[in-house]
C-alpha cells in the first residue's frame, strides 16, 4: 500500500507541469535578484571609491588653497614691515591681496610716466624687498601671478604720447615704467623677470586701469584724486581647476 502511495504521489507531480515550471521560475528570479544586488553593490562600492578618491584630492586642494592664501598674507605683511622699517610706506587692502603704492612714494608729474630720479632710490627698495620676500622658501610656487598695475584719478588726460588713449594708455606706462625701471636697476640674479610660478609662467605681468578701479570713489579733494593716482601690486594665488569642482558635484549627484 505505501509503494503504491508514493507511485500515486509521483504521478500526481508529473500530471502537474504548472507547479513545476513556478517553482523554476522563482528559482531563476532569485538568482537573478541575488546577481543584480552583487552588482549594484559592486557599483556602489566603485562609485564610493571613486568618490573617496576625489574627495581626497578636492580636499588636498582646498588645503593648498589655504596654505597659498597663508603665504601671500606673510608676503604681503613683510613687504608693508620691511619698507615702513626704512621709511616708505605702502597700503595693504583689506584681503591682504594687493599692495597700493601712492604716486607720492614714485614722483610720477602730472601727465608723465617718467620715475624722477630722486625717486628712483624708492622705487629699487621696493622692487629690491619684493623679489627677496617673495624668494624666500620656494615663495613663488604658492603664486599664480603678480600684476603690476597703473592707476589713474578721473581727470581727462589726452596729451601726448596718449592723445588717443587718454588716462588708459597714461596708466599702462606708468605701470611699465616702474617695471623696466626694475628690470634695468636689480642685480640680474634677483630680477623680477626670471621668477616663474609652479607652472612654469613669468610670474610678473603689467596692466593698467585708467580711473576704473578707484580707491575712492567721489572725488571731491585733491587728497582723493592723488590716492587714486598710484601702482598696485596685485598678488594671485593658483586655485582649483573648475573641472574638480564639478567631478565633485556630480560624484554626489550620482551617490544620491
């Protein structure tokens, strides 16, 4: 009776293909289920890695980023101690990002981009302790570019040689004046000239504003128009390439 039973059963089972072919199907969904969770936590263990990795390298920049911000506010701040030290006083703004040094300090005449010559001492000194300071400790590798810039108040100007370019071009030649002035004046091993950033560039460059980037915006005094009339000395620092900002932001957008 029990053989009988269990040849019944087996019938049964074999009459039944539906059961069967379910069961295979469940069978097959797990497995297929258990192969797309092994790779999407692969995925996502990639995708973290990835994230990590460029974390990690954002974050080595931010920090060289800070570092380069600490060592131009020490540039600066020696620089401002250094020429007050012997007499000479020059204007630090508020970022610790740029120098202003007064046409007063470089004897420029109205109308003309010539350094007299009982200002020329100054002006050495000062192109004398801004190579020095920015020698010091591999200096120039935390720097992108040092601008040299001419500033003018906003008083027409159209004599020669700048009768077409007004105050414009009068402010570029005072810019390169002091800057070929230090070019023939420094010691050829500490000319300004062979200083290179960590990229391998000049690190000085020249420009000139005309009345664009006042100091003091409303010119009412003569004491306002002569702060404006000045050289700045723009100090830039290397910062984060655009593209790691964003494979940062769309690592996180695709983690969430």
């Amino acid at each position: 009776m029990k053989l009988g039973h269990r040849r019944l059963k087996a019938a049964v089972d074999e009459e039944n293909p539906y059961w069967m072919s379910f069961s295979d199907i469940m069978s097959g969904l797990l497995v297929i289920f258990i192969l797309a969770s092994v790779i999407l936590i692969l995925q996502l263990m990639l995708k973290q890695k990835e994230f990590d990795e460029t974390r990690v390298k954002f974050e080595d920049e931010i920090e060289a980023l800070k570092r380069a911000e600490e060592v131009r506010r020490t540039i600066l701040e020696e620089i401002v101690a250094d020429l007050r030290g012997r007499g000479v006083v020059v204007e630090m703004n508020a970022n610790a990002s740029v120098l202003h040094i007064s046409n007063e300090r470089l004897g420029f005449d109205s109308g003309s981009d010539e350094i007299k010559p009982q200002y020329q001492d100054t002006a050495y000194l000062i192109g004398d302790v801004l190579q020095r300071r920015i020698a010091m400790d591999d200096r120039a590798s935390y720097l992108d570019t040092v601008f040299i810039e001419g500033h003018t108040d906003s008083r027409p100007f159209n004599r020669a040689p700048c009768e077409a370019k007004g105050n414009w071009c009068l402010s570029a030649f005072r810019a390169i004046s002091l800057w070929l002035y230090w070019e023939e004046a420094l010691p050829d091993e500490r000319k300004l000239s062979g200083m290179r950033n960590r990229g391998g560039s000049p690190l000085f460059s020249v420009s000139g504003y005309a009345a664009s980037r006042p100091l003091v915006e409303h010119e009412v005094s003569e004491e306002d128009l002569s702060r404006n009339r000045r050289i700045d000395l723009r100090f830039t620092i290397r910062r984060p390439e655009s593209a790691e900002l964003e494979a940062v932001r769309d690592l996180v957008e695709e983690i969430r």
